[in-house]
C-alpha cells in the first residue's frame, strides 16, 4: 500500500511538472509573437510614411522619379516579407525575406537621402521636416521592438532547447526553433537609414 502511494506520489509530480514545461513553452512562444506583433505596428508606421515622404518630395525632384519609384519599389517589397511573417513570426525563411527587404529598404531611402541634399527647399519644407522627424522616430521604435522580439525569441529557444523540455517539445507541437531578426545588412543596425531634410 505504502509504495503504491510512493507510486502515485511519484507519477502526480511527474505529471504536475510535464505540464508546467507545456505551459512554458505555450507562454514563451506568445510572448515572442507577441514581441512580433509590436514590430508590425512600427513597421506599418514606417511603410505608411514613406508615400507621404515620396509625396511631398516628388514636386521638387521632377528629375528623380528613379530613386522615388525604387524607394516606393523598397517600401511595397518590405511590407510584402511582413505581410509573410505575419503568418508565422518564428519561420527562419519569412524572417530571413524581411530582414533582407528592410536592408533594401534602408539602401533605397539612403540614396534619395543624398538626392535630397541637393535640394535645399526640399529640405526646408515643413511637411519634410515633420515627415523626417517623423520617420526617424519610427526608426528607433522598430530598433526597440526588434531587440524586444529578439529577446523573446531567445527566451523562447533557450527554454525549449534545455533538459528536459527539450523531450517534450516535439510532442507538444513545437517544432523548429523561432529565427531573430536581422538584418542582411549589419552596417543597418547600426544605423537606421537617416533622411534628413
């Protein structure tokens, strides 16, 4: 009788701590989708500034219209690959098209950055300077909210990669490990692509 209860104690831990694991790794995958869904706002934020920047700038730089329709070219690409990892936050492939659009993207606004140089009224307009200040606000934004996914993501990995979960993780539905957000291009997360007007 003693032992059958031993027993029963033994397989009840057993139980309790499977299922703390379980619910770890549900609570760990949320957070990091949800980490993913705040870079999504910002992201659209960004993605709806850029046709007002184009907008305001397409008066001045008649002679352009190259780099404004590579620029909005940059933009449709970019929200396109989030669009795509909307879906599923944690897939390498998704996150791997969005990193590399957001590096096409920073290159696009970096070039019609230094076509604007030689516009100094375009520089001065108001609209531009709000826009401006506009999107580099956003900029640091999207910065907070990628290393905070990225940090979720981590957590979430570590978890699910450790002993024992790792056991259990297949079992449970949770397969490959989640991708960070990075961008192809290191030199852009050093520095967000700066349009100053």
């Amino acid at each position: 009788m003693t032992g059958a209860i031993i027993f029963l104690v033994i397989l009840l831990v057993i139980v309790f701590y499977v299922v703390s694991i379980f619910n770890n790794l549900v609570a760990l995958r949320n957070r990091f989708k949800n980490a993913f869904a705040q870079i999504e706002v910002q992201l659209k934020r960004r993605y709806d500034l850029i046709p007002n920047l184009v907008e305001t700038a397409k008066g001045y730089l008649k002679h352009e219209r190259e780099t404004l329709e590579a620029v909005i070219a940059a933009r449709n690409t970019a929200l396109a690959g989030l669009q795509a990892l909307k879906q599923d936050p944690g897939n390498a492939q998704a996150v791997a098209q969005l990193s590399g659009a957001e590096a096409s993207l920073g290159q696009a606004l970096g070039k019609l950055n230094v076509v604007m140089e030689a516009y100094p009224d375009l520089k001065a307009n108001q609209n531009m300077m709000q826009l401006s200040e506009e999107l580099t606000s956003t900029e640091n934004k999207v910065s907070f909210a990628r290393q905070a996914f990225n940090d979720a993501v981590m957590a979430y990995n570590n978890f699910k990669q450790s002993f024992p979960p790792i056991i259990f993780a297949g079992m449970f539905g949770h397969g490959p490990d989640a991708s960070l957000l990075e961008f192809e291009d290191h030199q852009a997360i050093q520095a967000a692509p700066k349009v100053s007007f």
